[in-house]
C-alpha cells in the first residue's frame, strides 16, 4: 500500500507533466498551423513505425456573428420584436447576494433583513483535490523526472485502464 506522501508526490508530478504538456501541445499547435499554412495544407497525417495512427488538422470555423452594442440591440428588439424582451436580474447582484447569504442549516437567510430566503437553496460541494506548488517545487520535479530520480508508481499503461 502507498504512503500518503507517496500518493501526493504521484499527484505533483502528474500535475506537472499534465500541465507542461497543456504548453508543449500549445506550441506544437500553433508550429503545426504555421507549417500547413506555408504548404498550402490544411491536415497531415501522423505515422508511426509507417502505421497511420492520426490524421491532424487545421479546422477554421464559418464566420459568425457578435453583438457588441447591448443597449442599441435592446432598443432594436423593443421597436421589432417585443415579446422577446424578458426581465431579468443582473449577474453580478446575483453574485453579490450569494457571497452575502448567511446560510444556517439549510436556510439562506439575507444578512440585513434577517429574512429566510427561499428562492435560494443550500447545495453541499464535493471537496477536490489541490496541488499547489512550493516556489521551486516544479522545477524540482521536472529534474526528478528527467533523471529518473522519481519513483513514478504508475505507468501511462496504468493510467489509461
């Protein structure tokens, strides 16, 4: 059986490798699209030991539209469309009120009023996991990994099952 400490040491330098993958595949995307766009390609293929195991490309989405006047299409939509005007609250109350709600048992009470708000439900979270990192703690895992100074308990095969 592991070590808690054995556990929390997999879970770091899984975090790592994850997370240096995120920016390693960031970069190969944007090196990828340079290079089709200087082929005229928009896909390659990838092979390995001469298999086709991927086919990777450049997917480039129809145009759409934005709007970027709320007020002048809330007016338009007033004027040609009024029956889809509906009153709402804005989100950033909405935030403001639930960072405020004093919850006791399964009441949300509001904190000046003192009344029991019963549009508000009181949800439980699941606790999760956090990895934070010393200052140099990631680059010390890098190296360990690197030179196979880490006692890694599982392998990728391990992983995908």
């Amino acid at each position: 059986m592991k070590s808690l400490r054995d556990i929390a040491l997999e879970l770091a330098a899984i975090t790592v490798i994850a997370d240096s993958a995120k920016d390693a595949k960031e970069k190969l995307r944007a090196e990828f699209a340079q290079a089709l766009e200087a082929v005229g390609a928009d896909a390659a293929k990838a092979s390995l030991d001469g298999d086709e195991i991927a086919k990777v490309s450049l997917i480039k989405p129809k145009r759409s539209a934005v709007i970027t006047d709320d007020a002048a299409f809330l007016r338009w939509t007033k004027e040609n469309a009024p029956t889809e005007i509906i009153e709402s609250v804005r989100e950033s109350y909405r935030k403001v009120l639930l960072e405020d709600i004093e919850i006791h048992g399964n009441d949300a009470i509001h904190p000046t009023s003192g009344e029991i708000l019963s549009f508000i439900t009181i949800v439980d979270k699941a606790p999760y996991i956090s990895t934070r990192f010393q200052p140099e703690g990631r680059a010390k895992v890098i190296d360990a990994i690197a030179y196979h100074r880490l006692p890694m308990m599982m392998t990728l095969k391990e992983l995908n099952e």
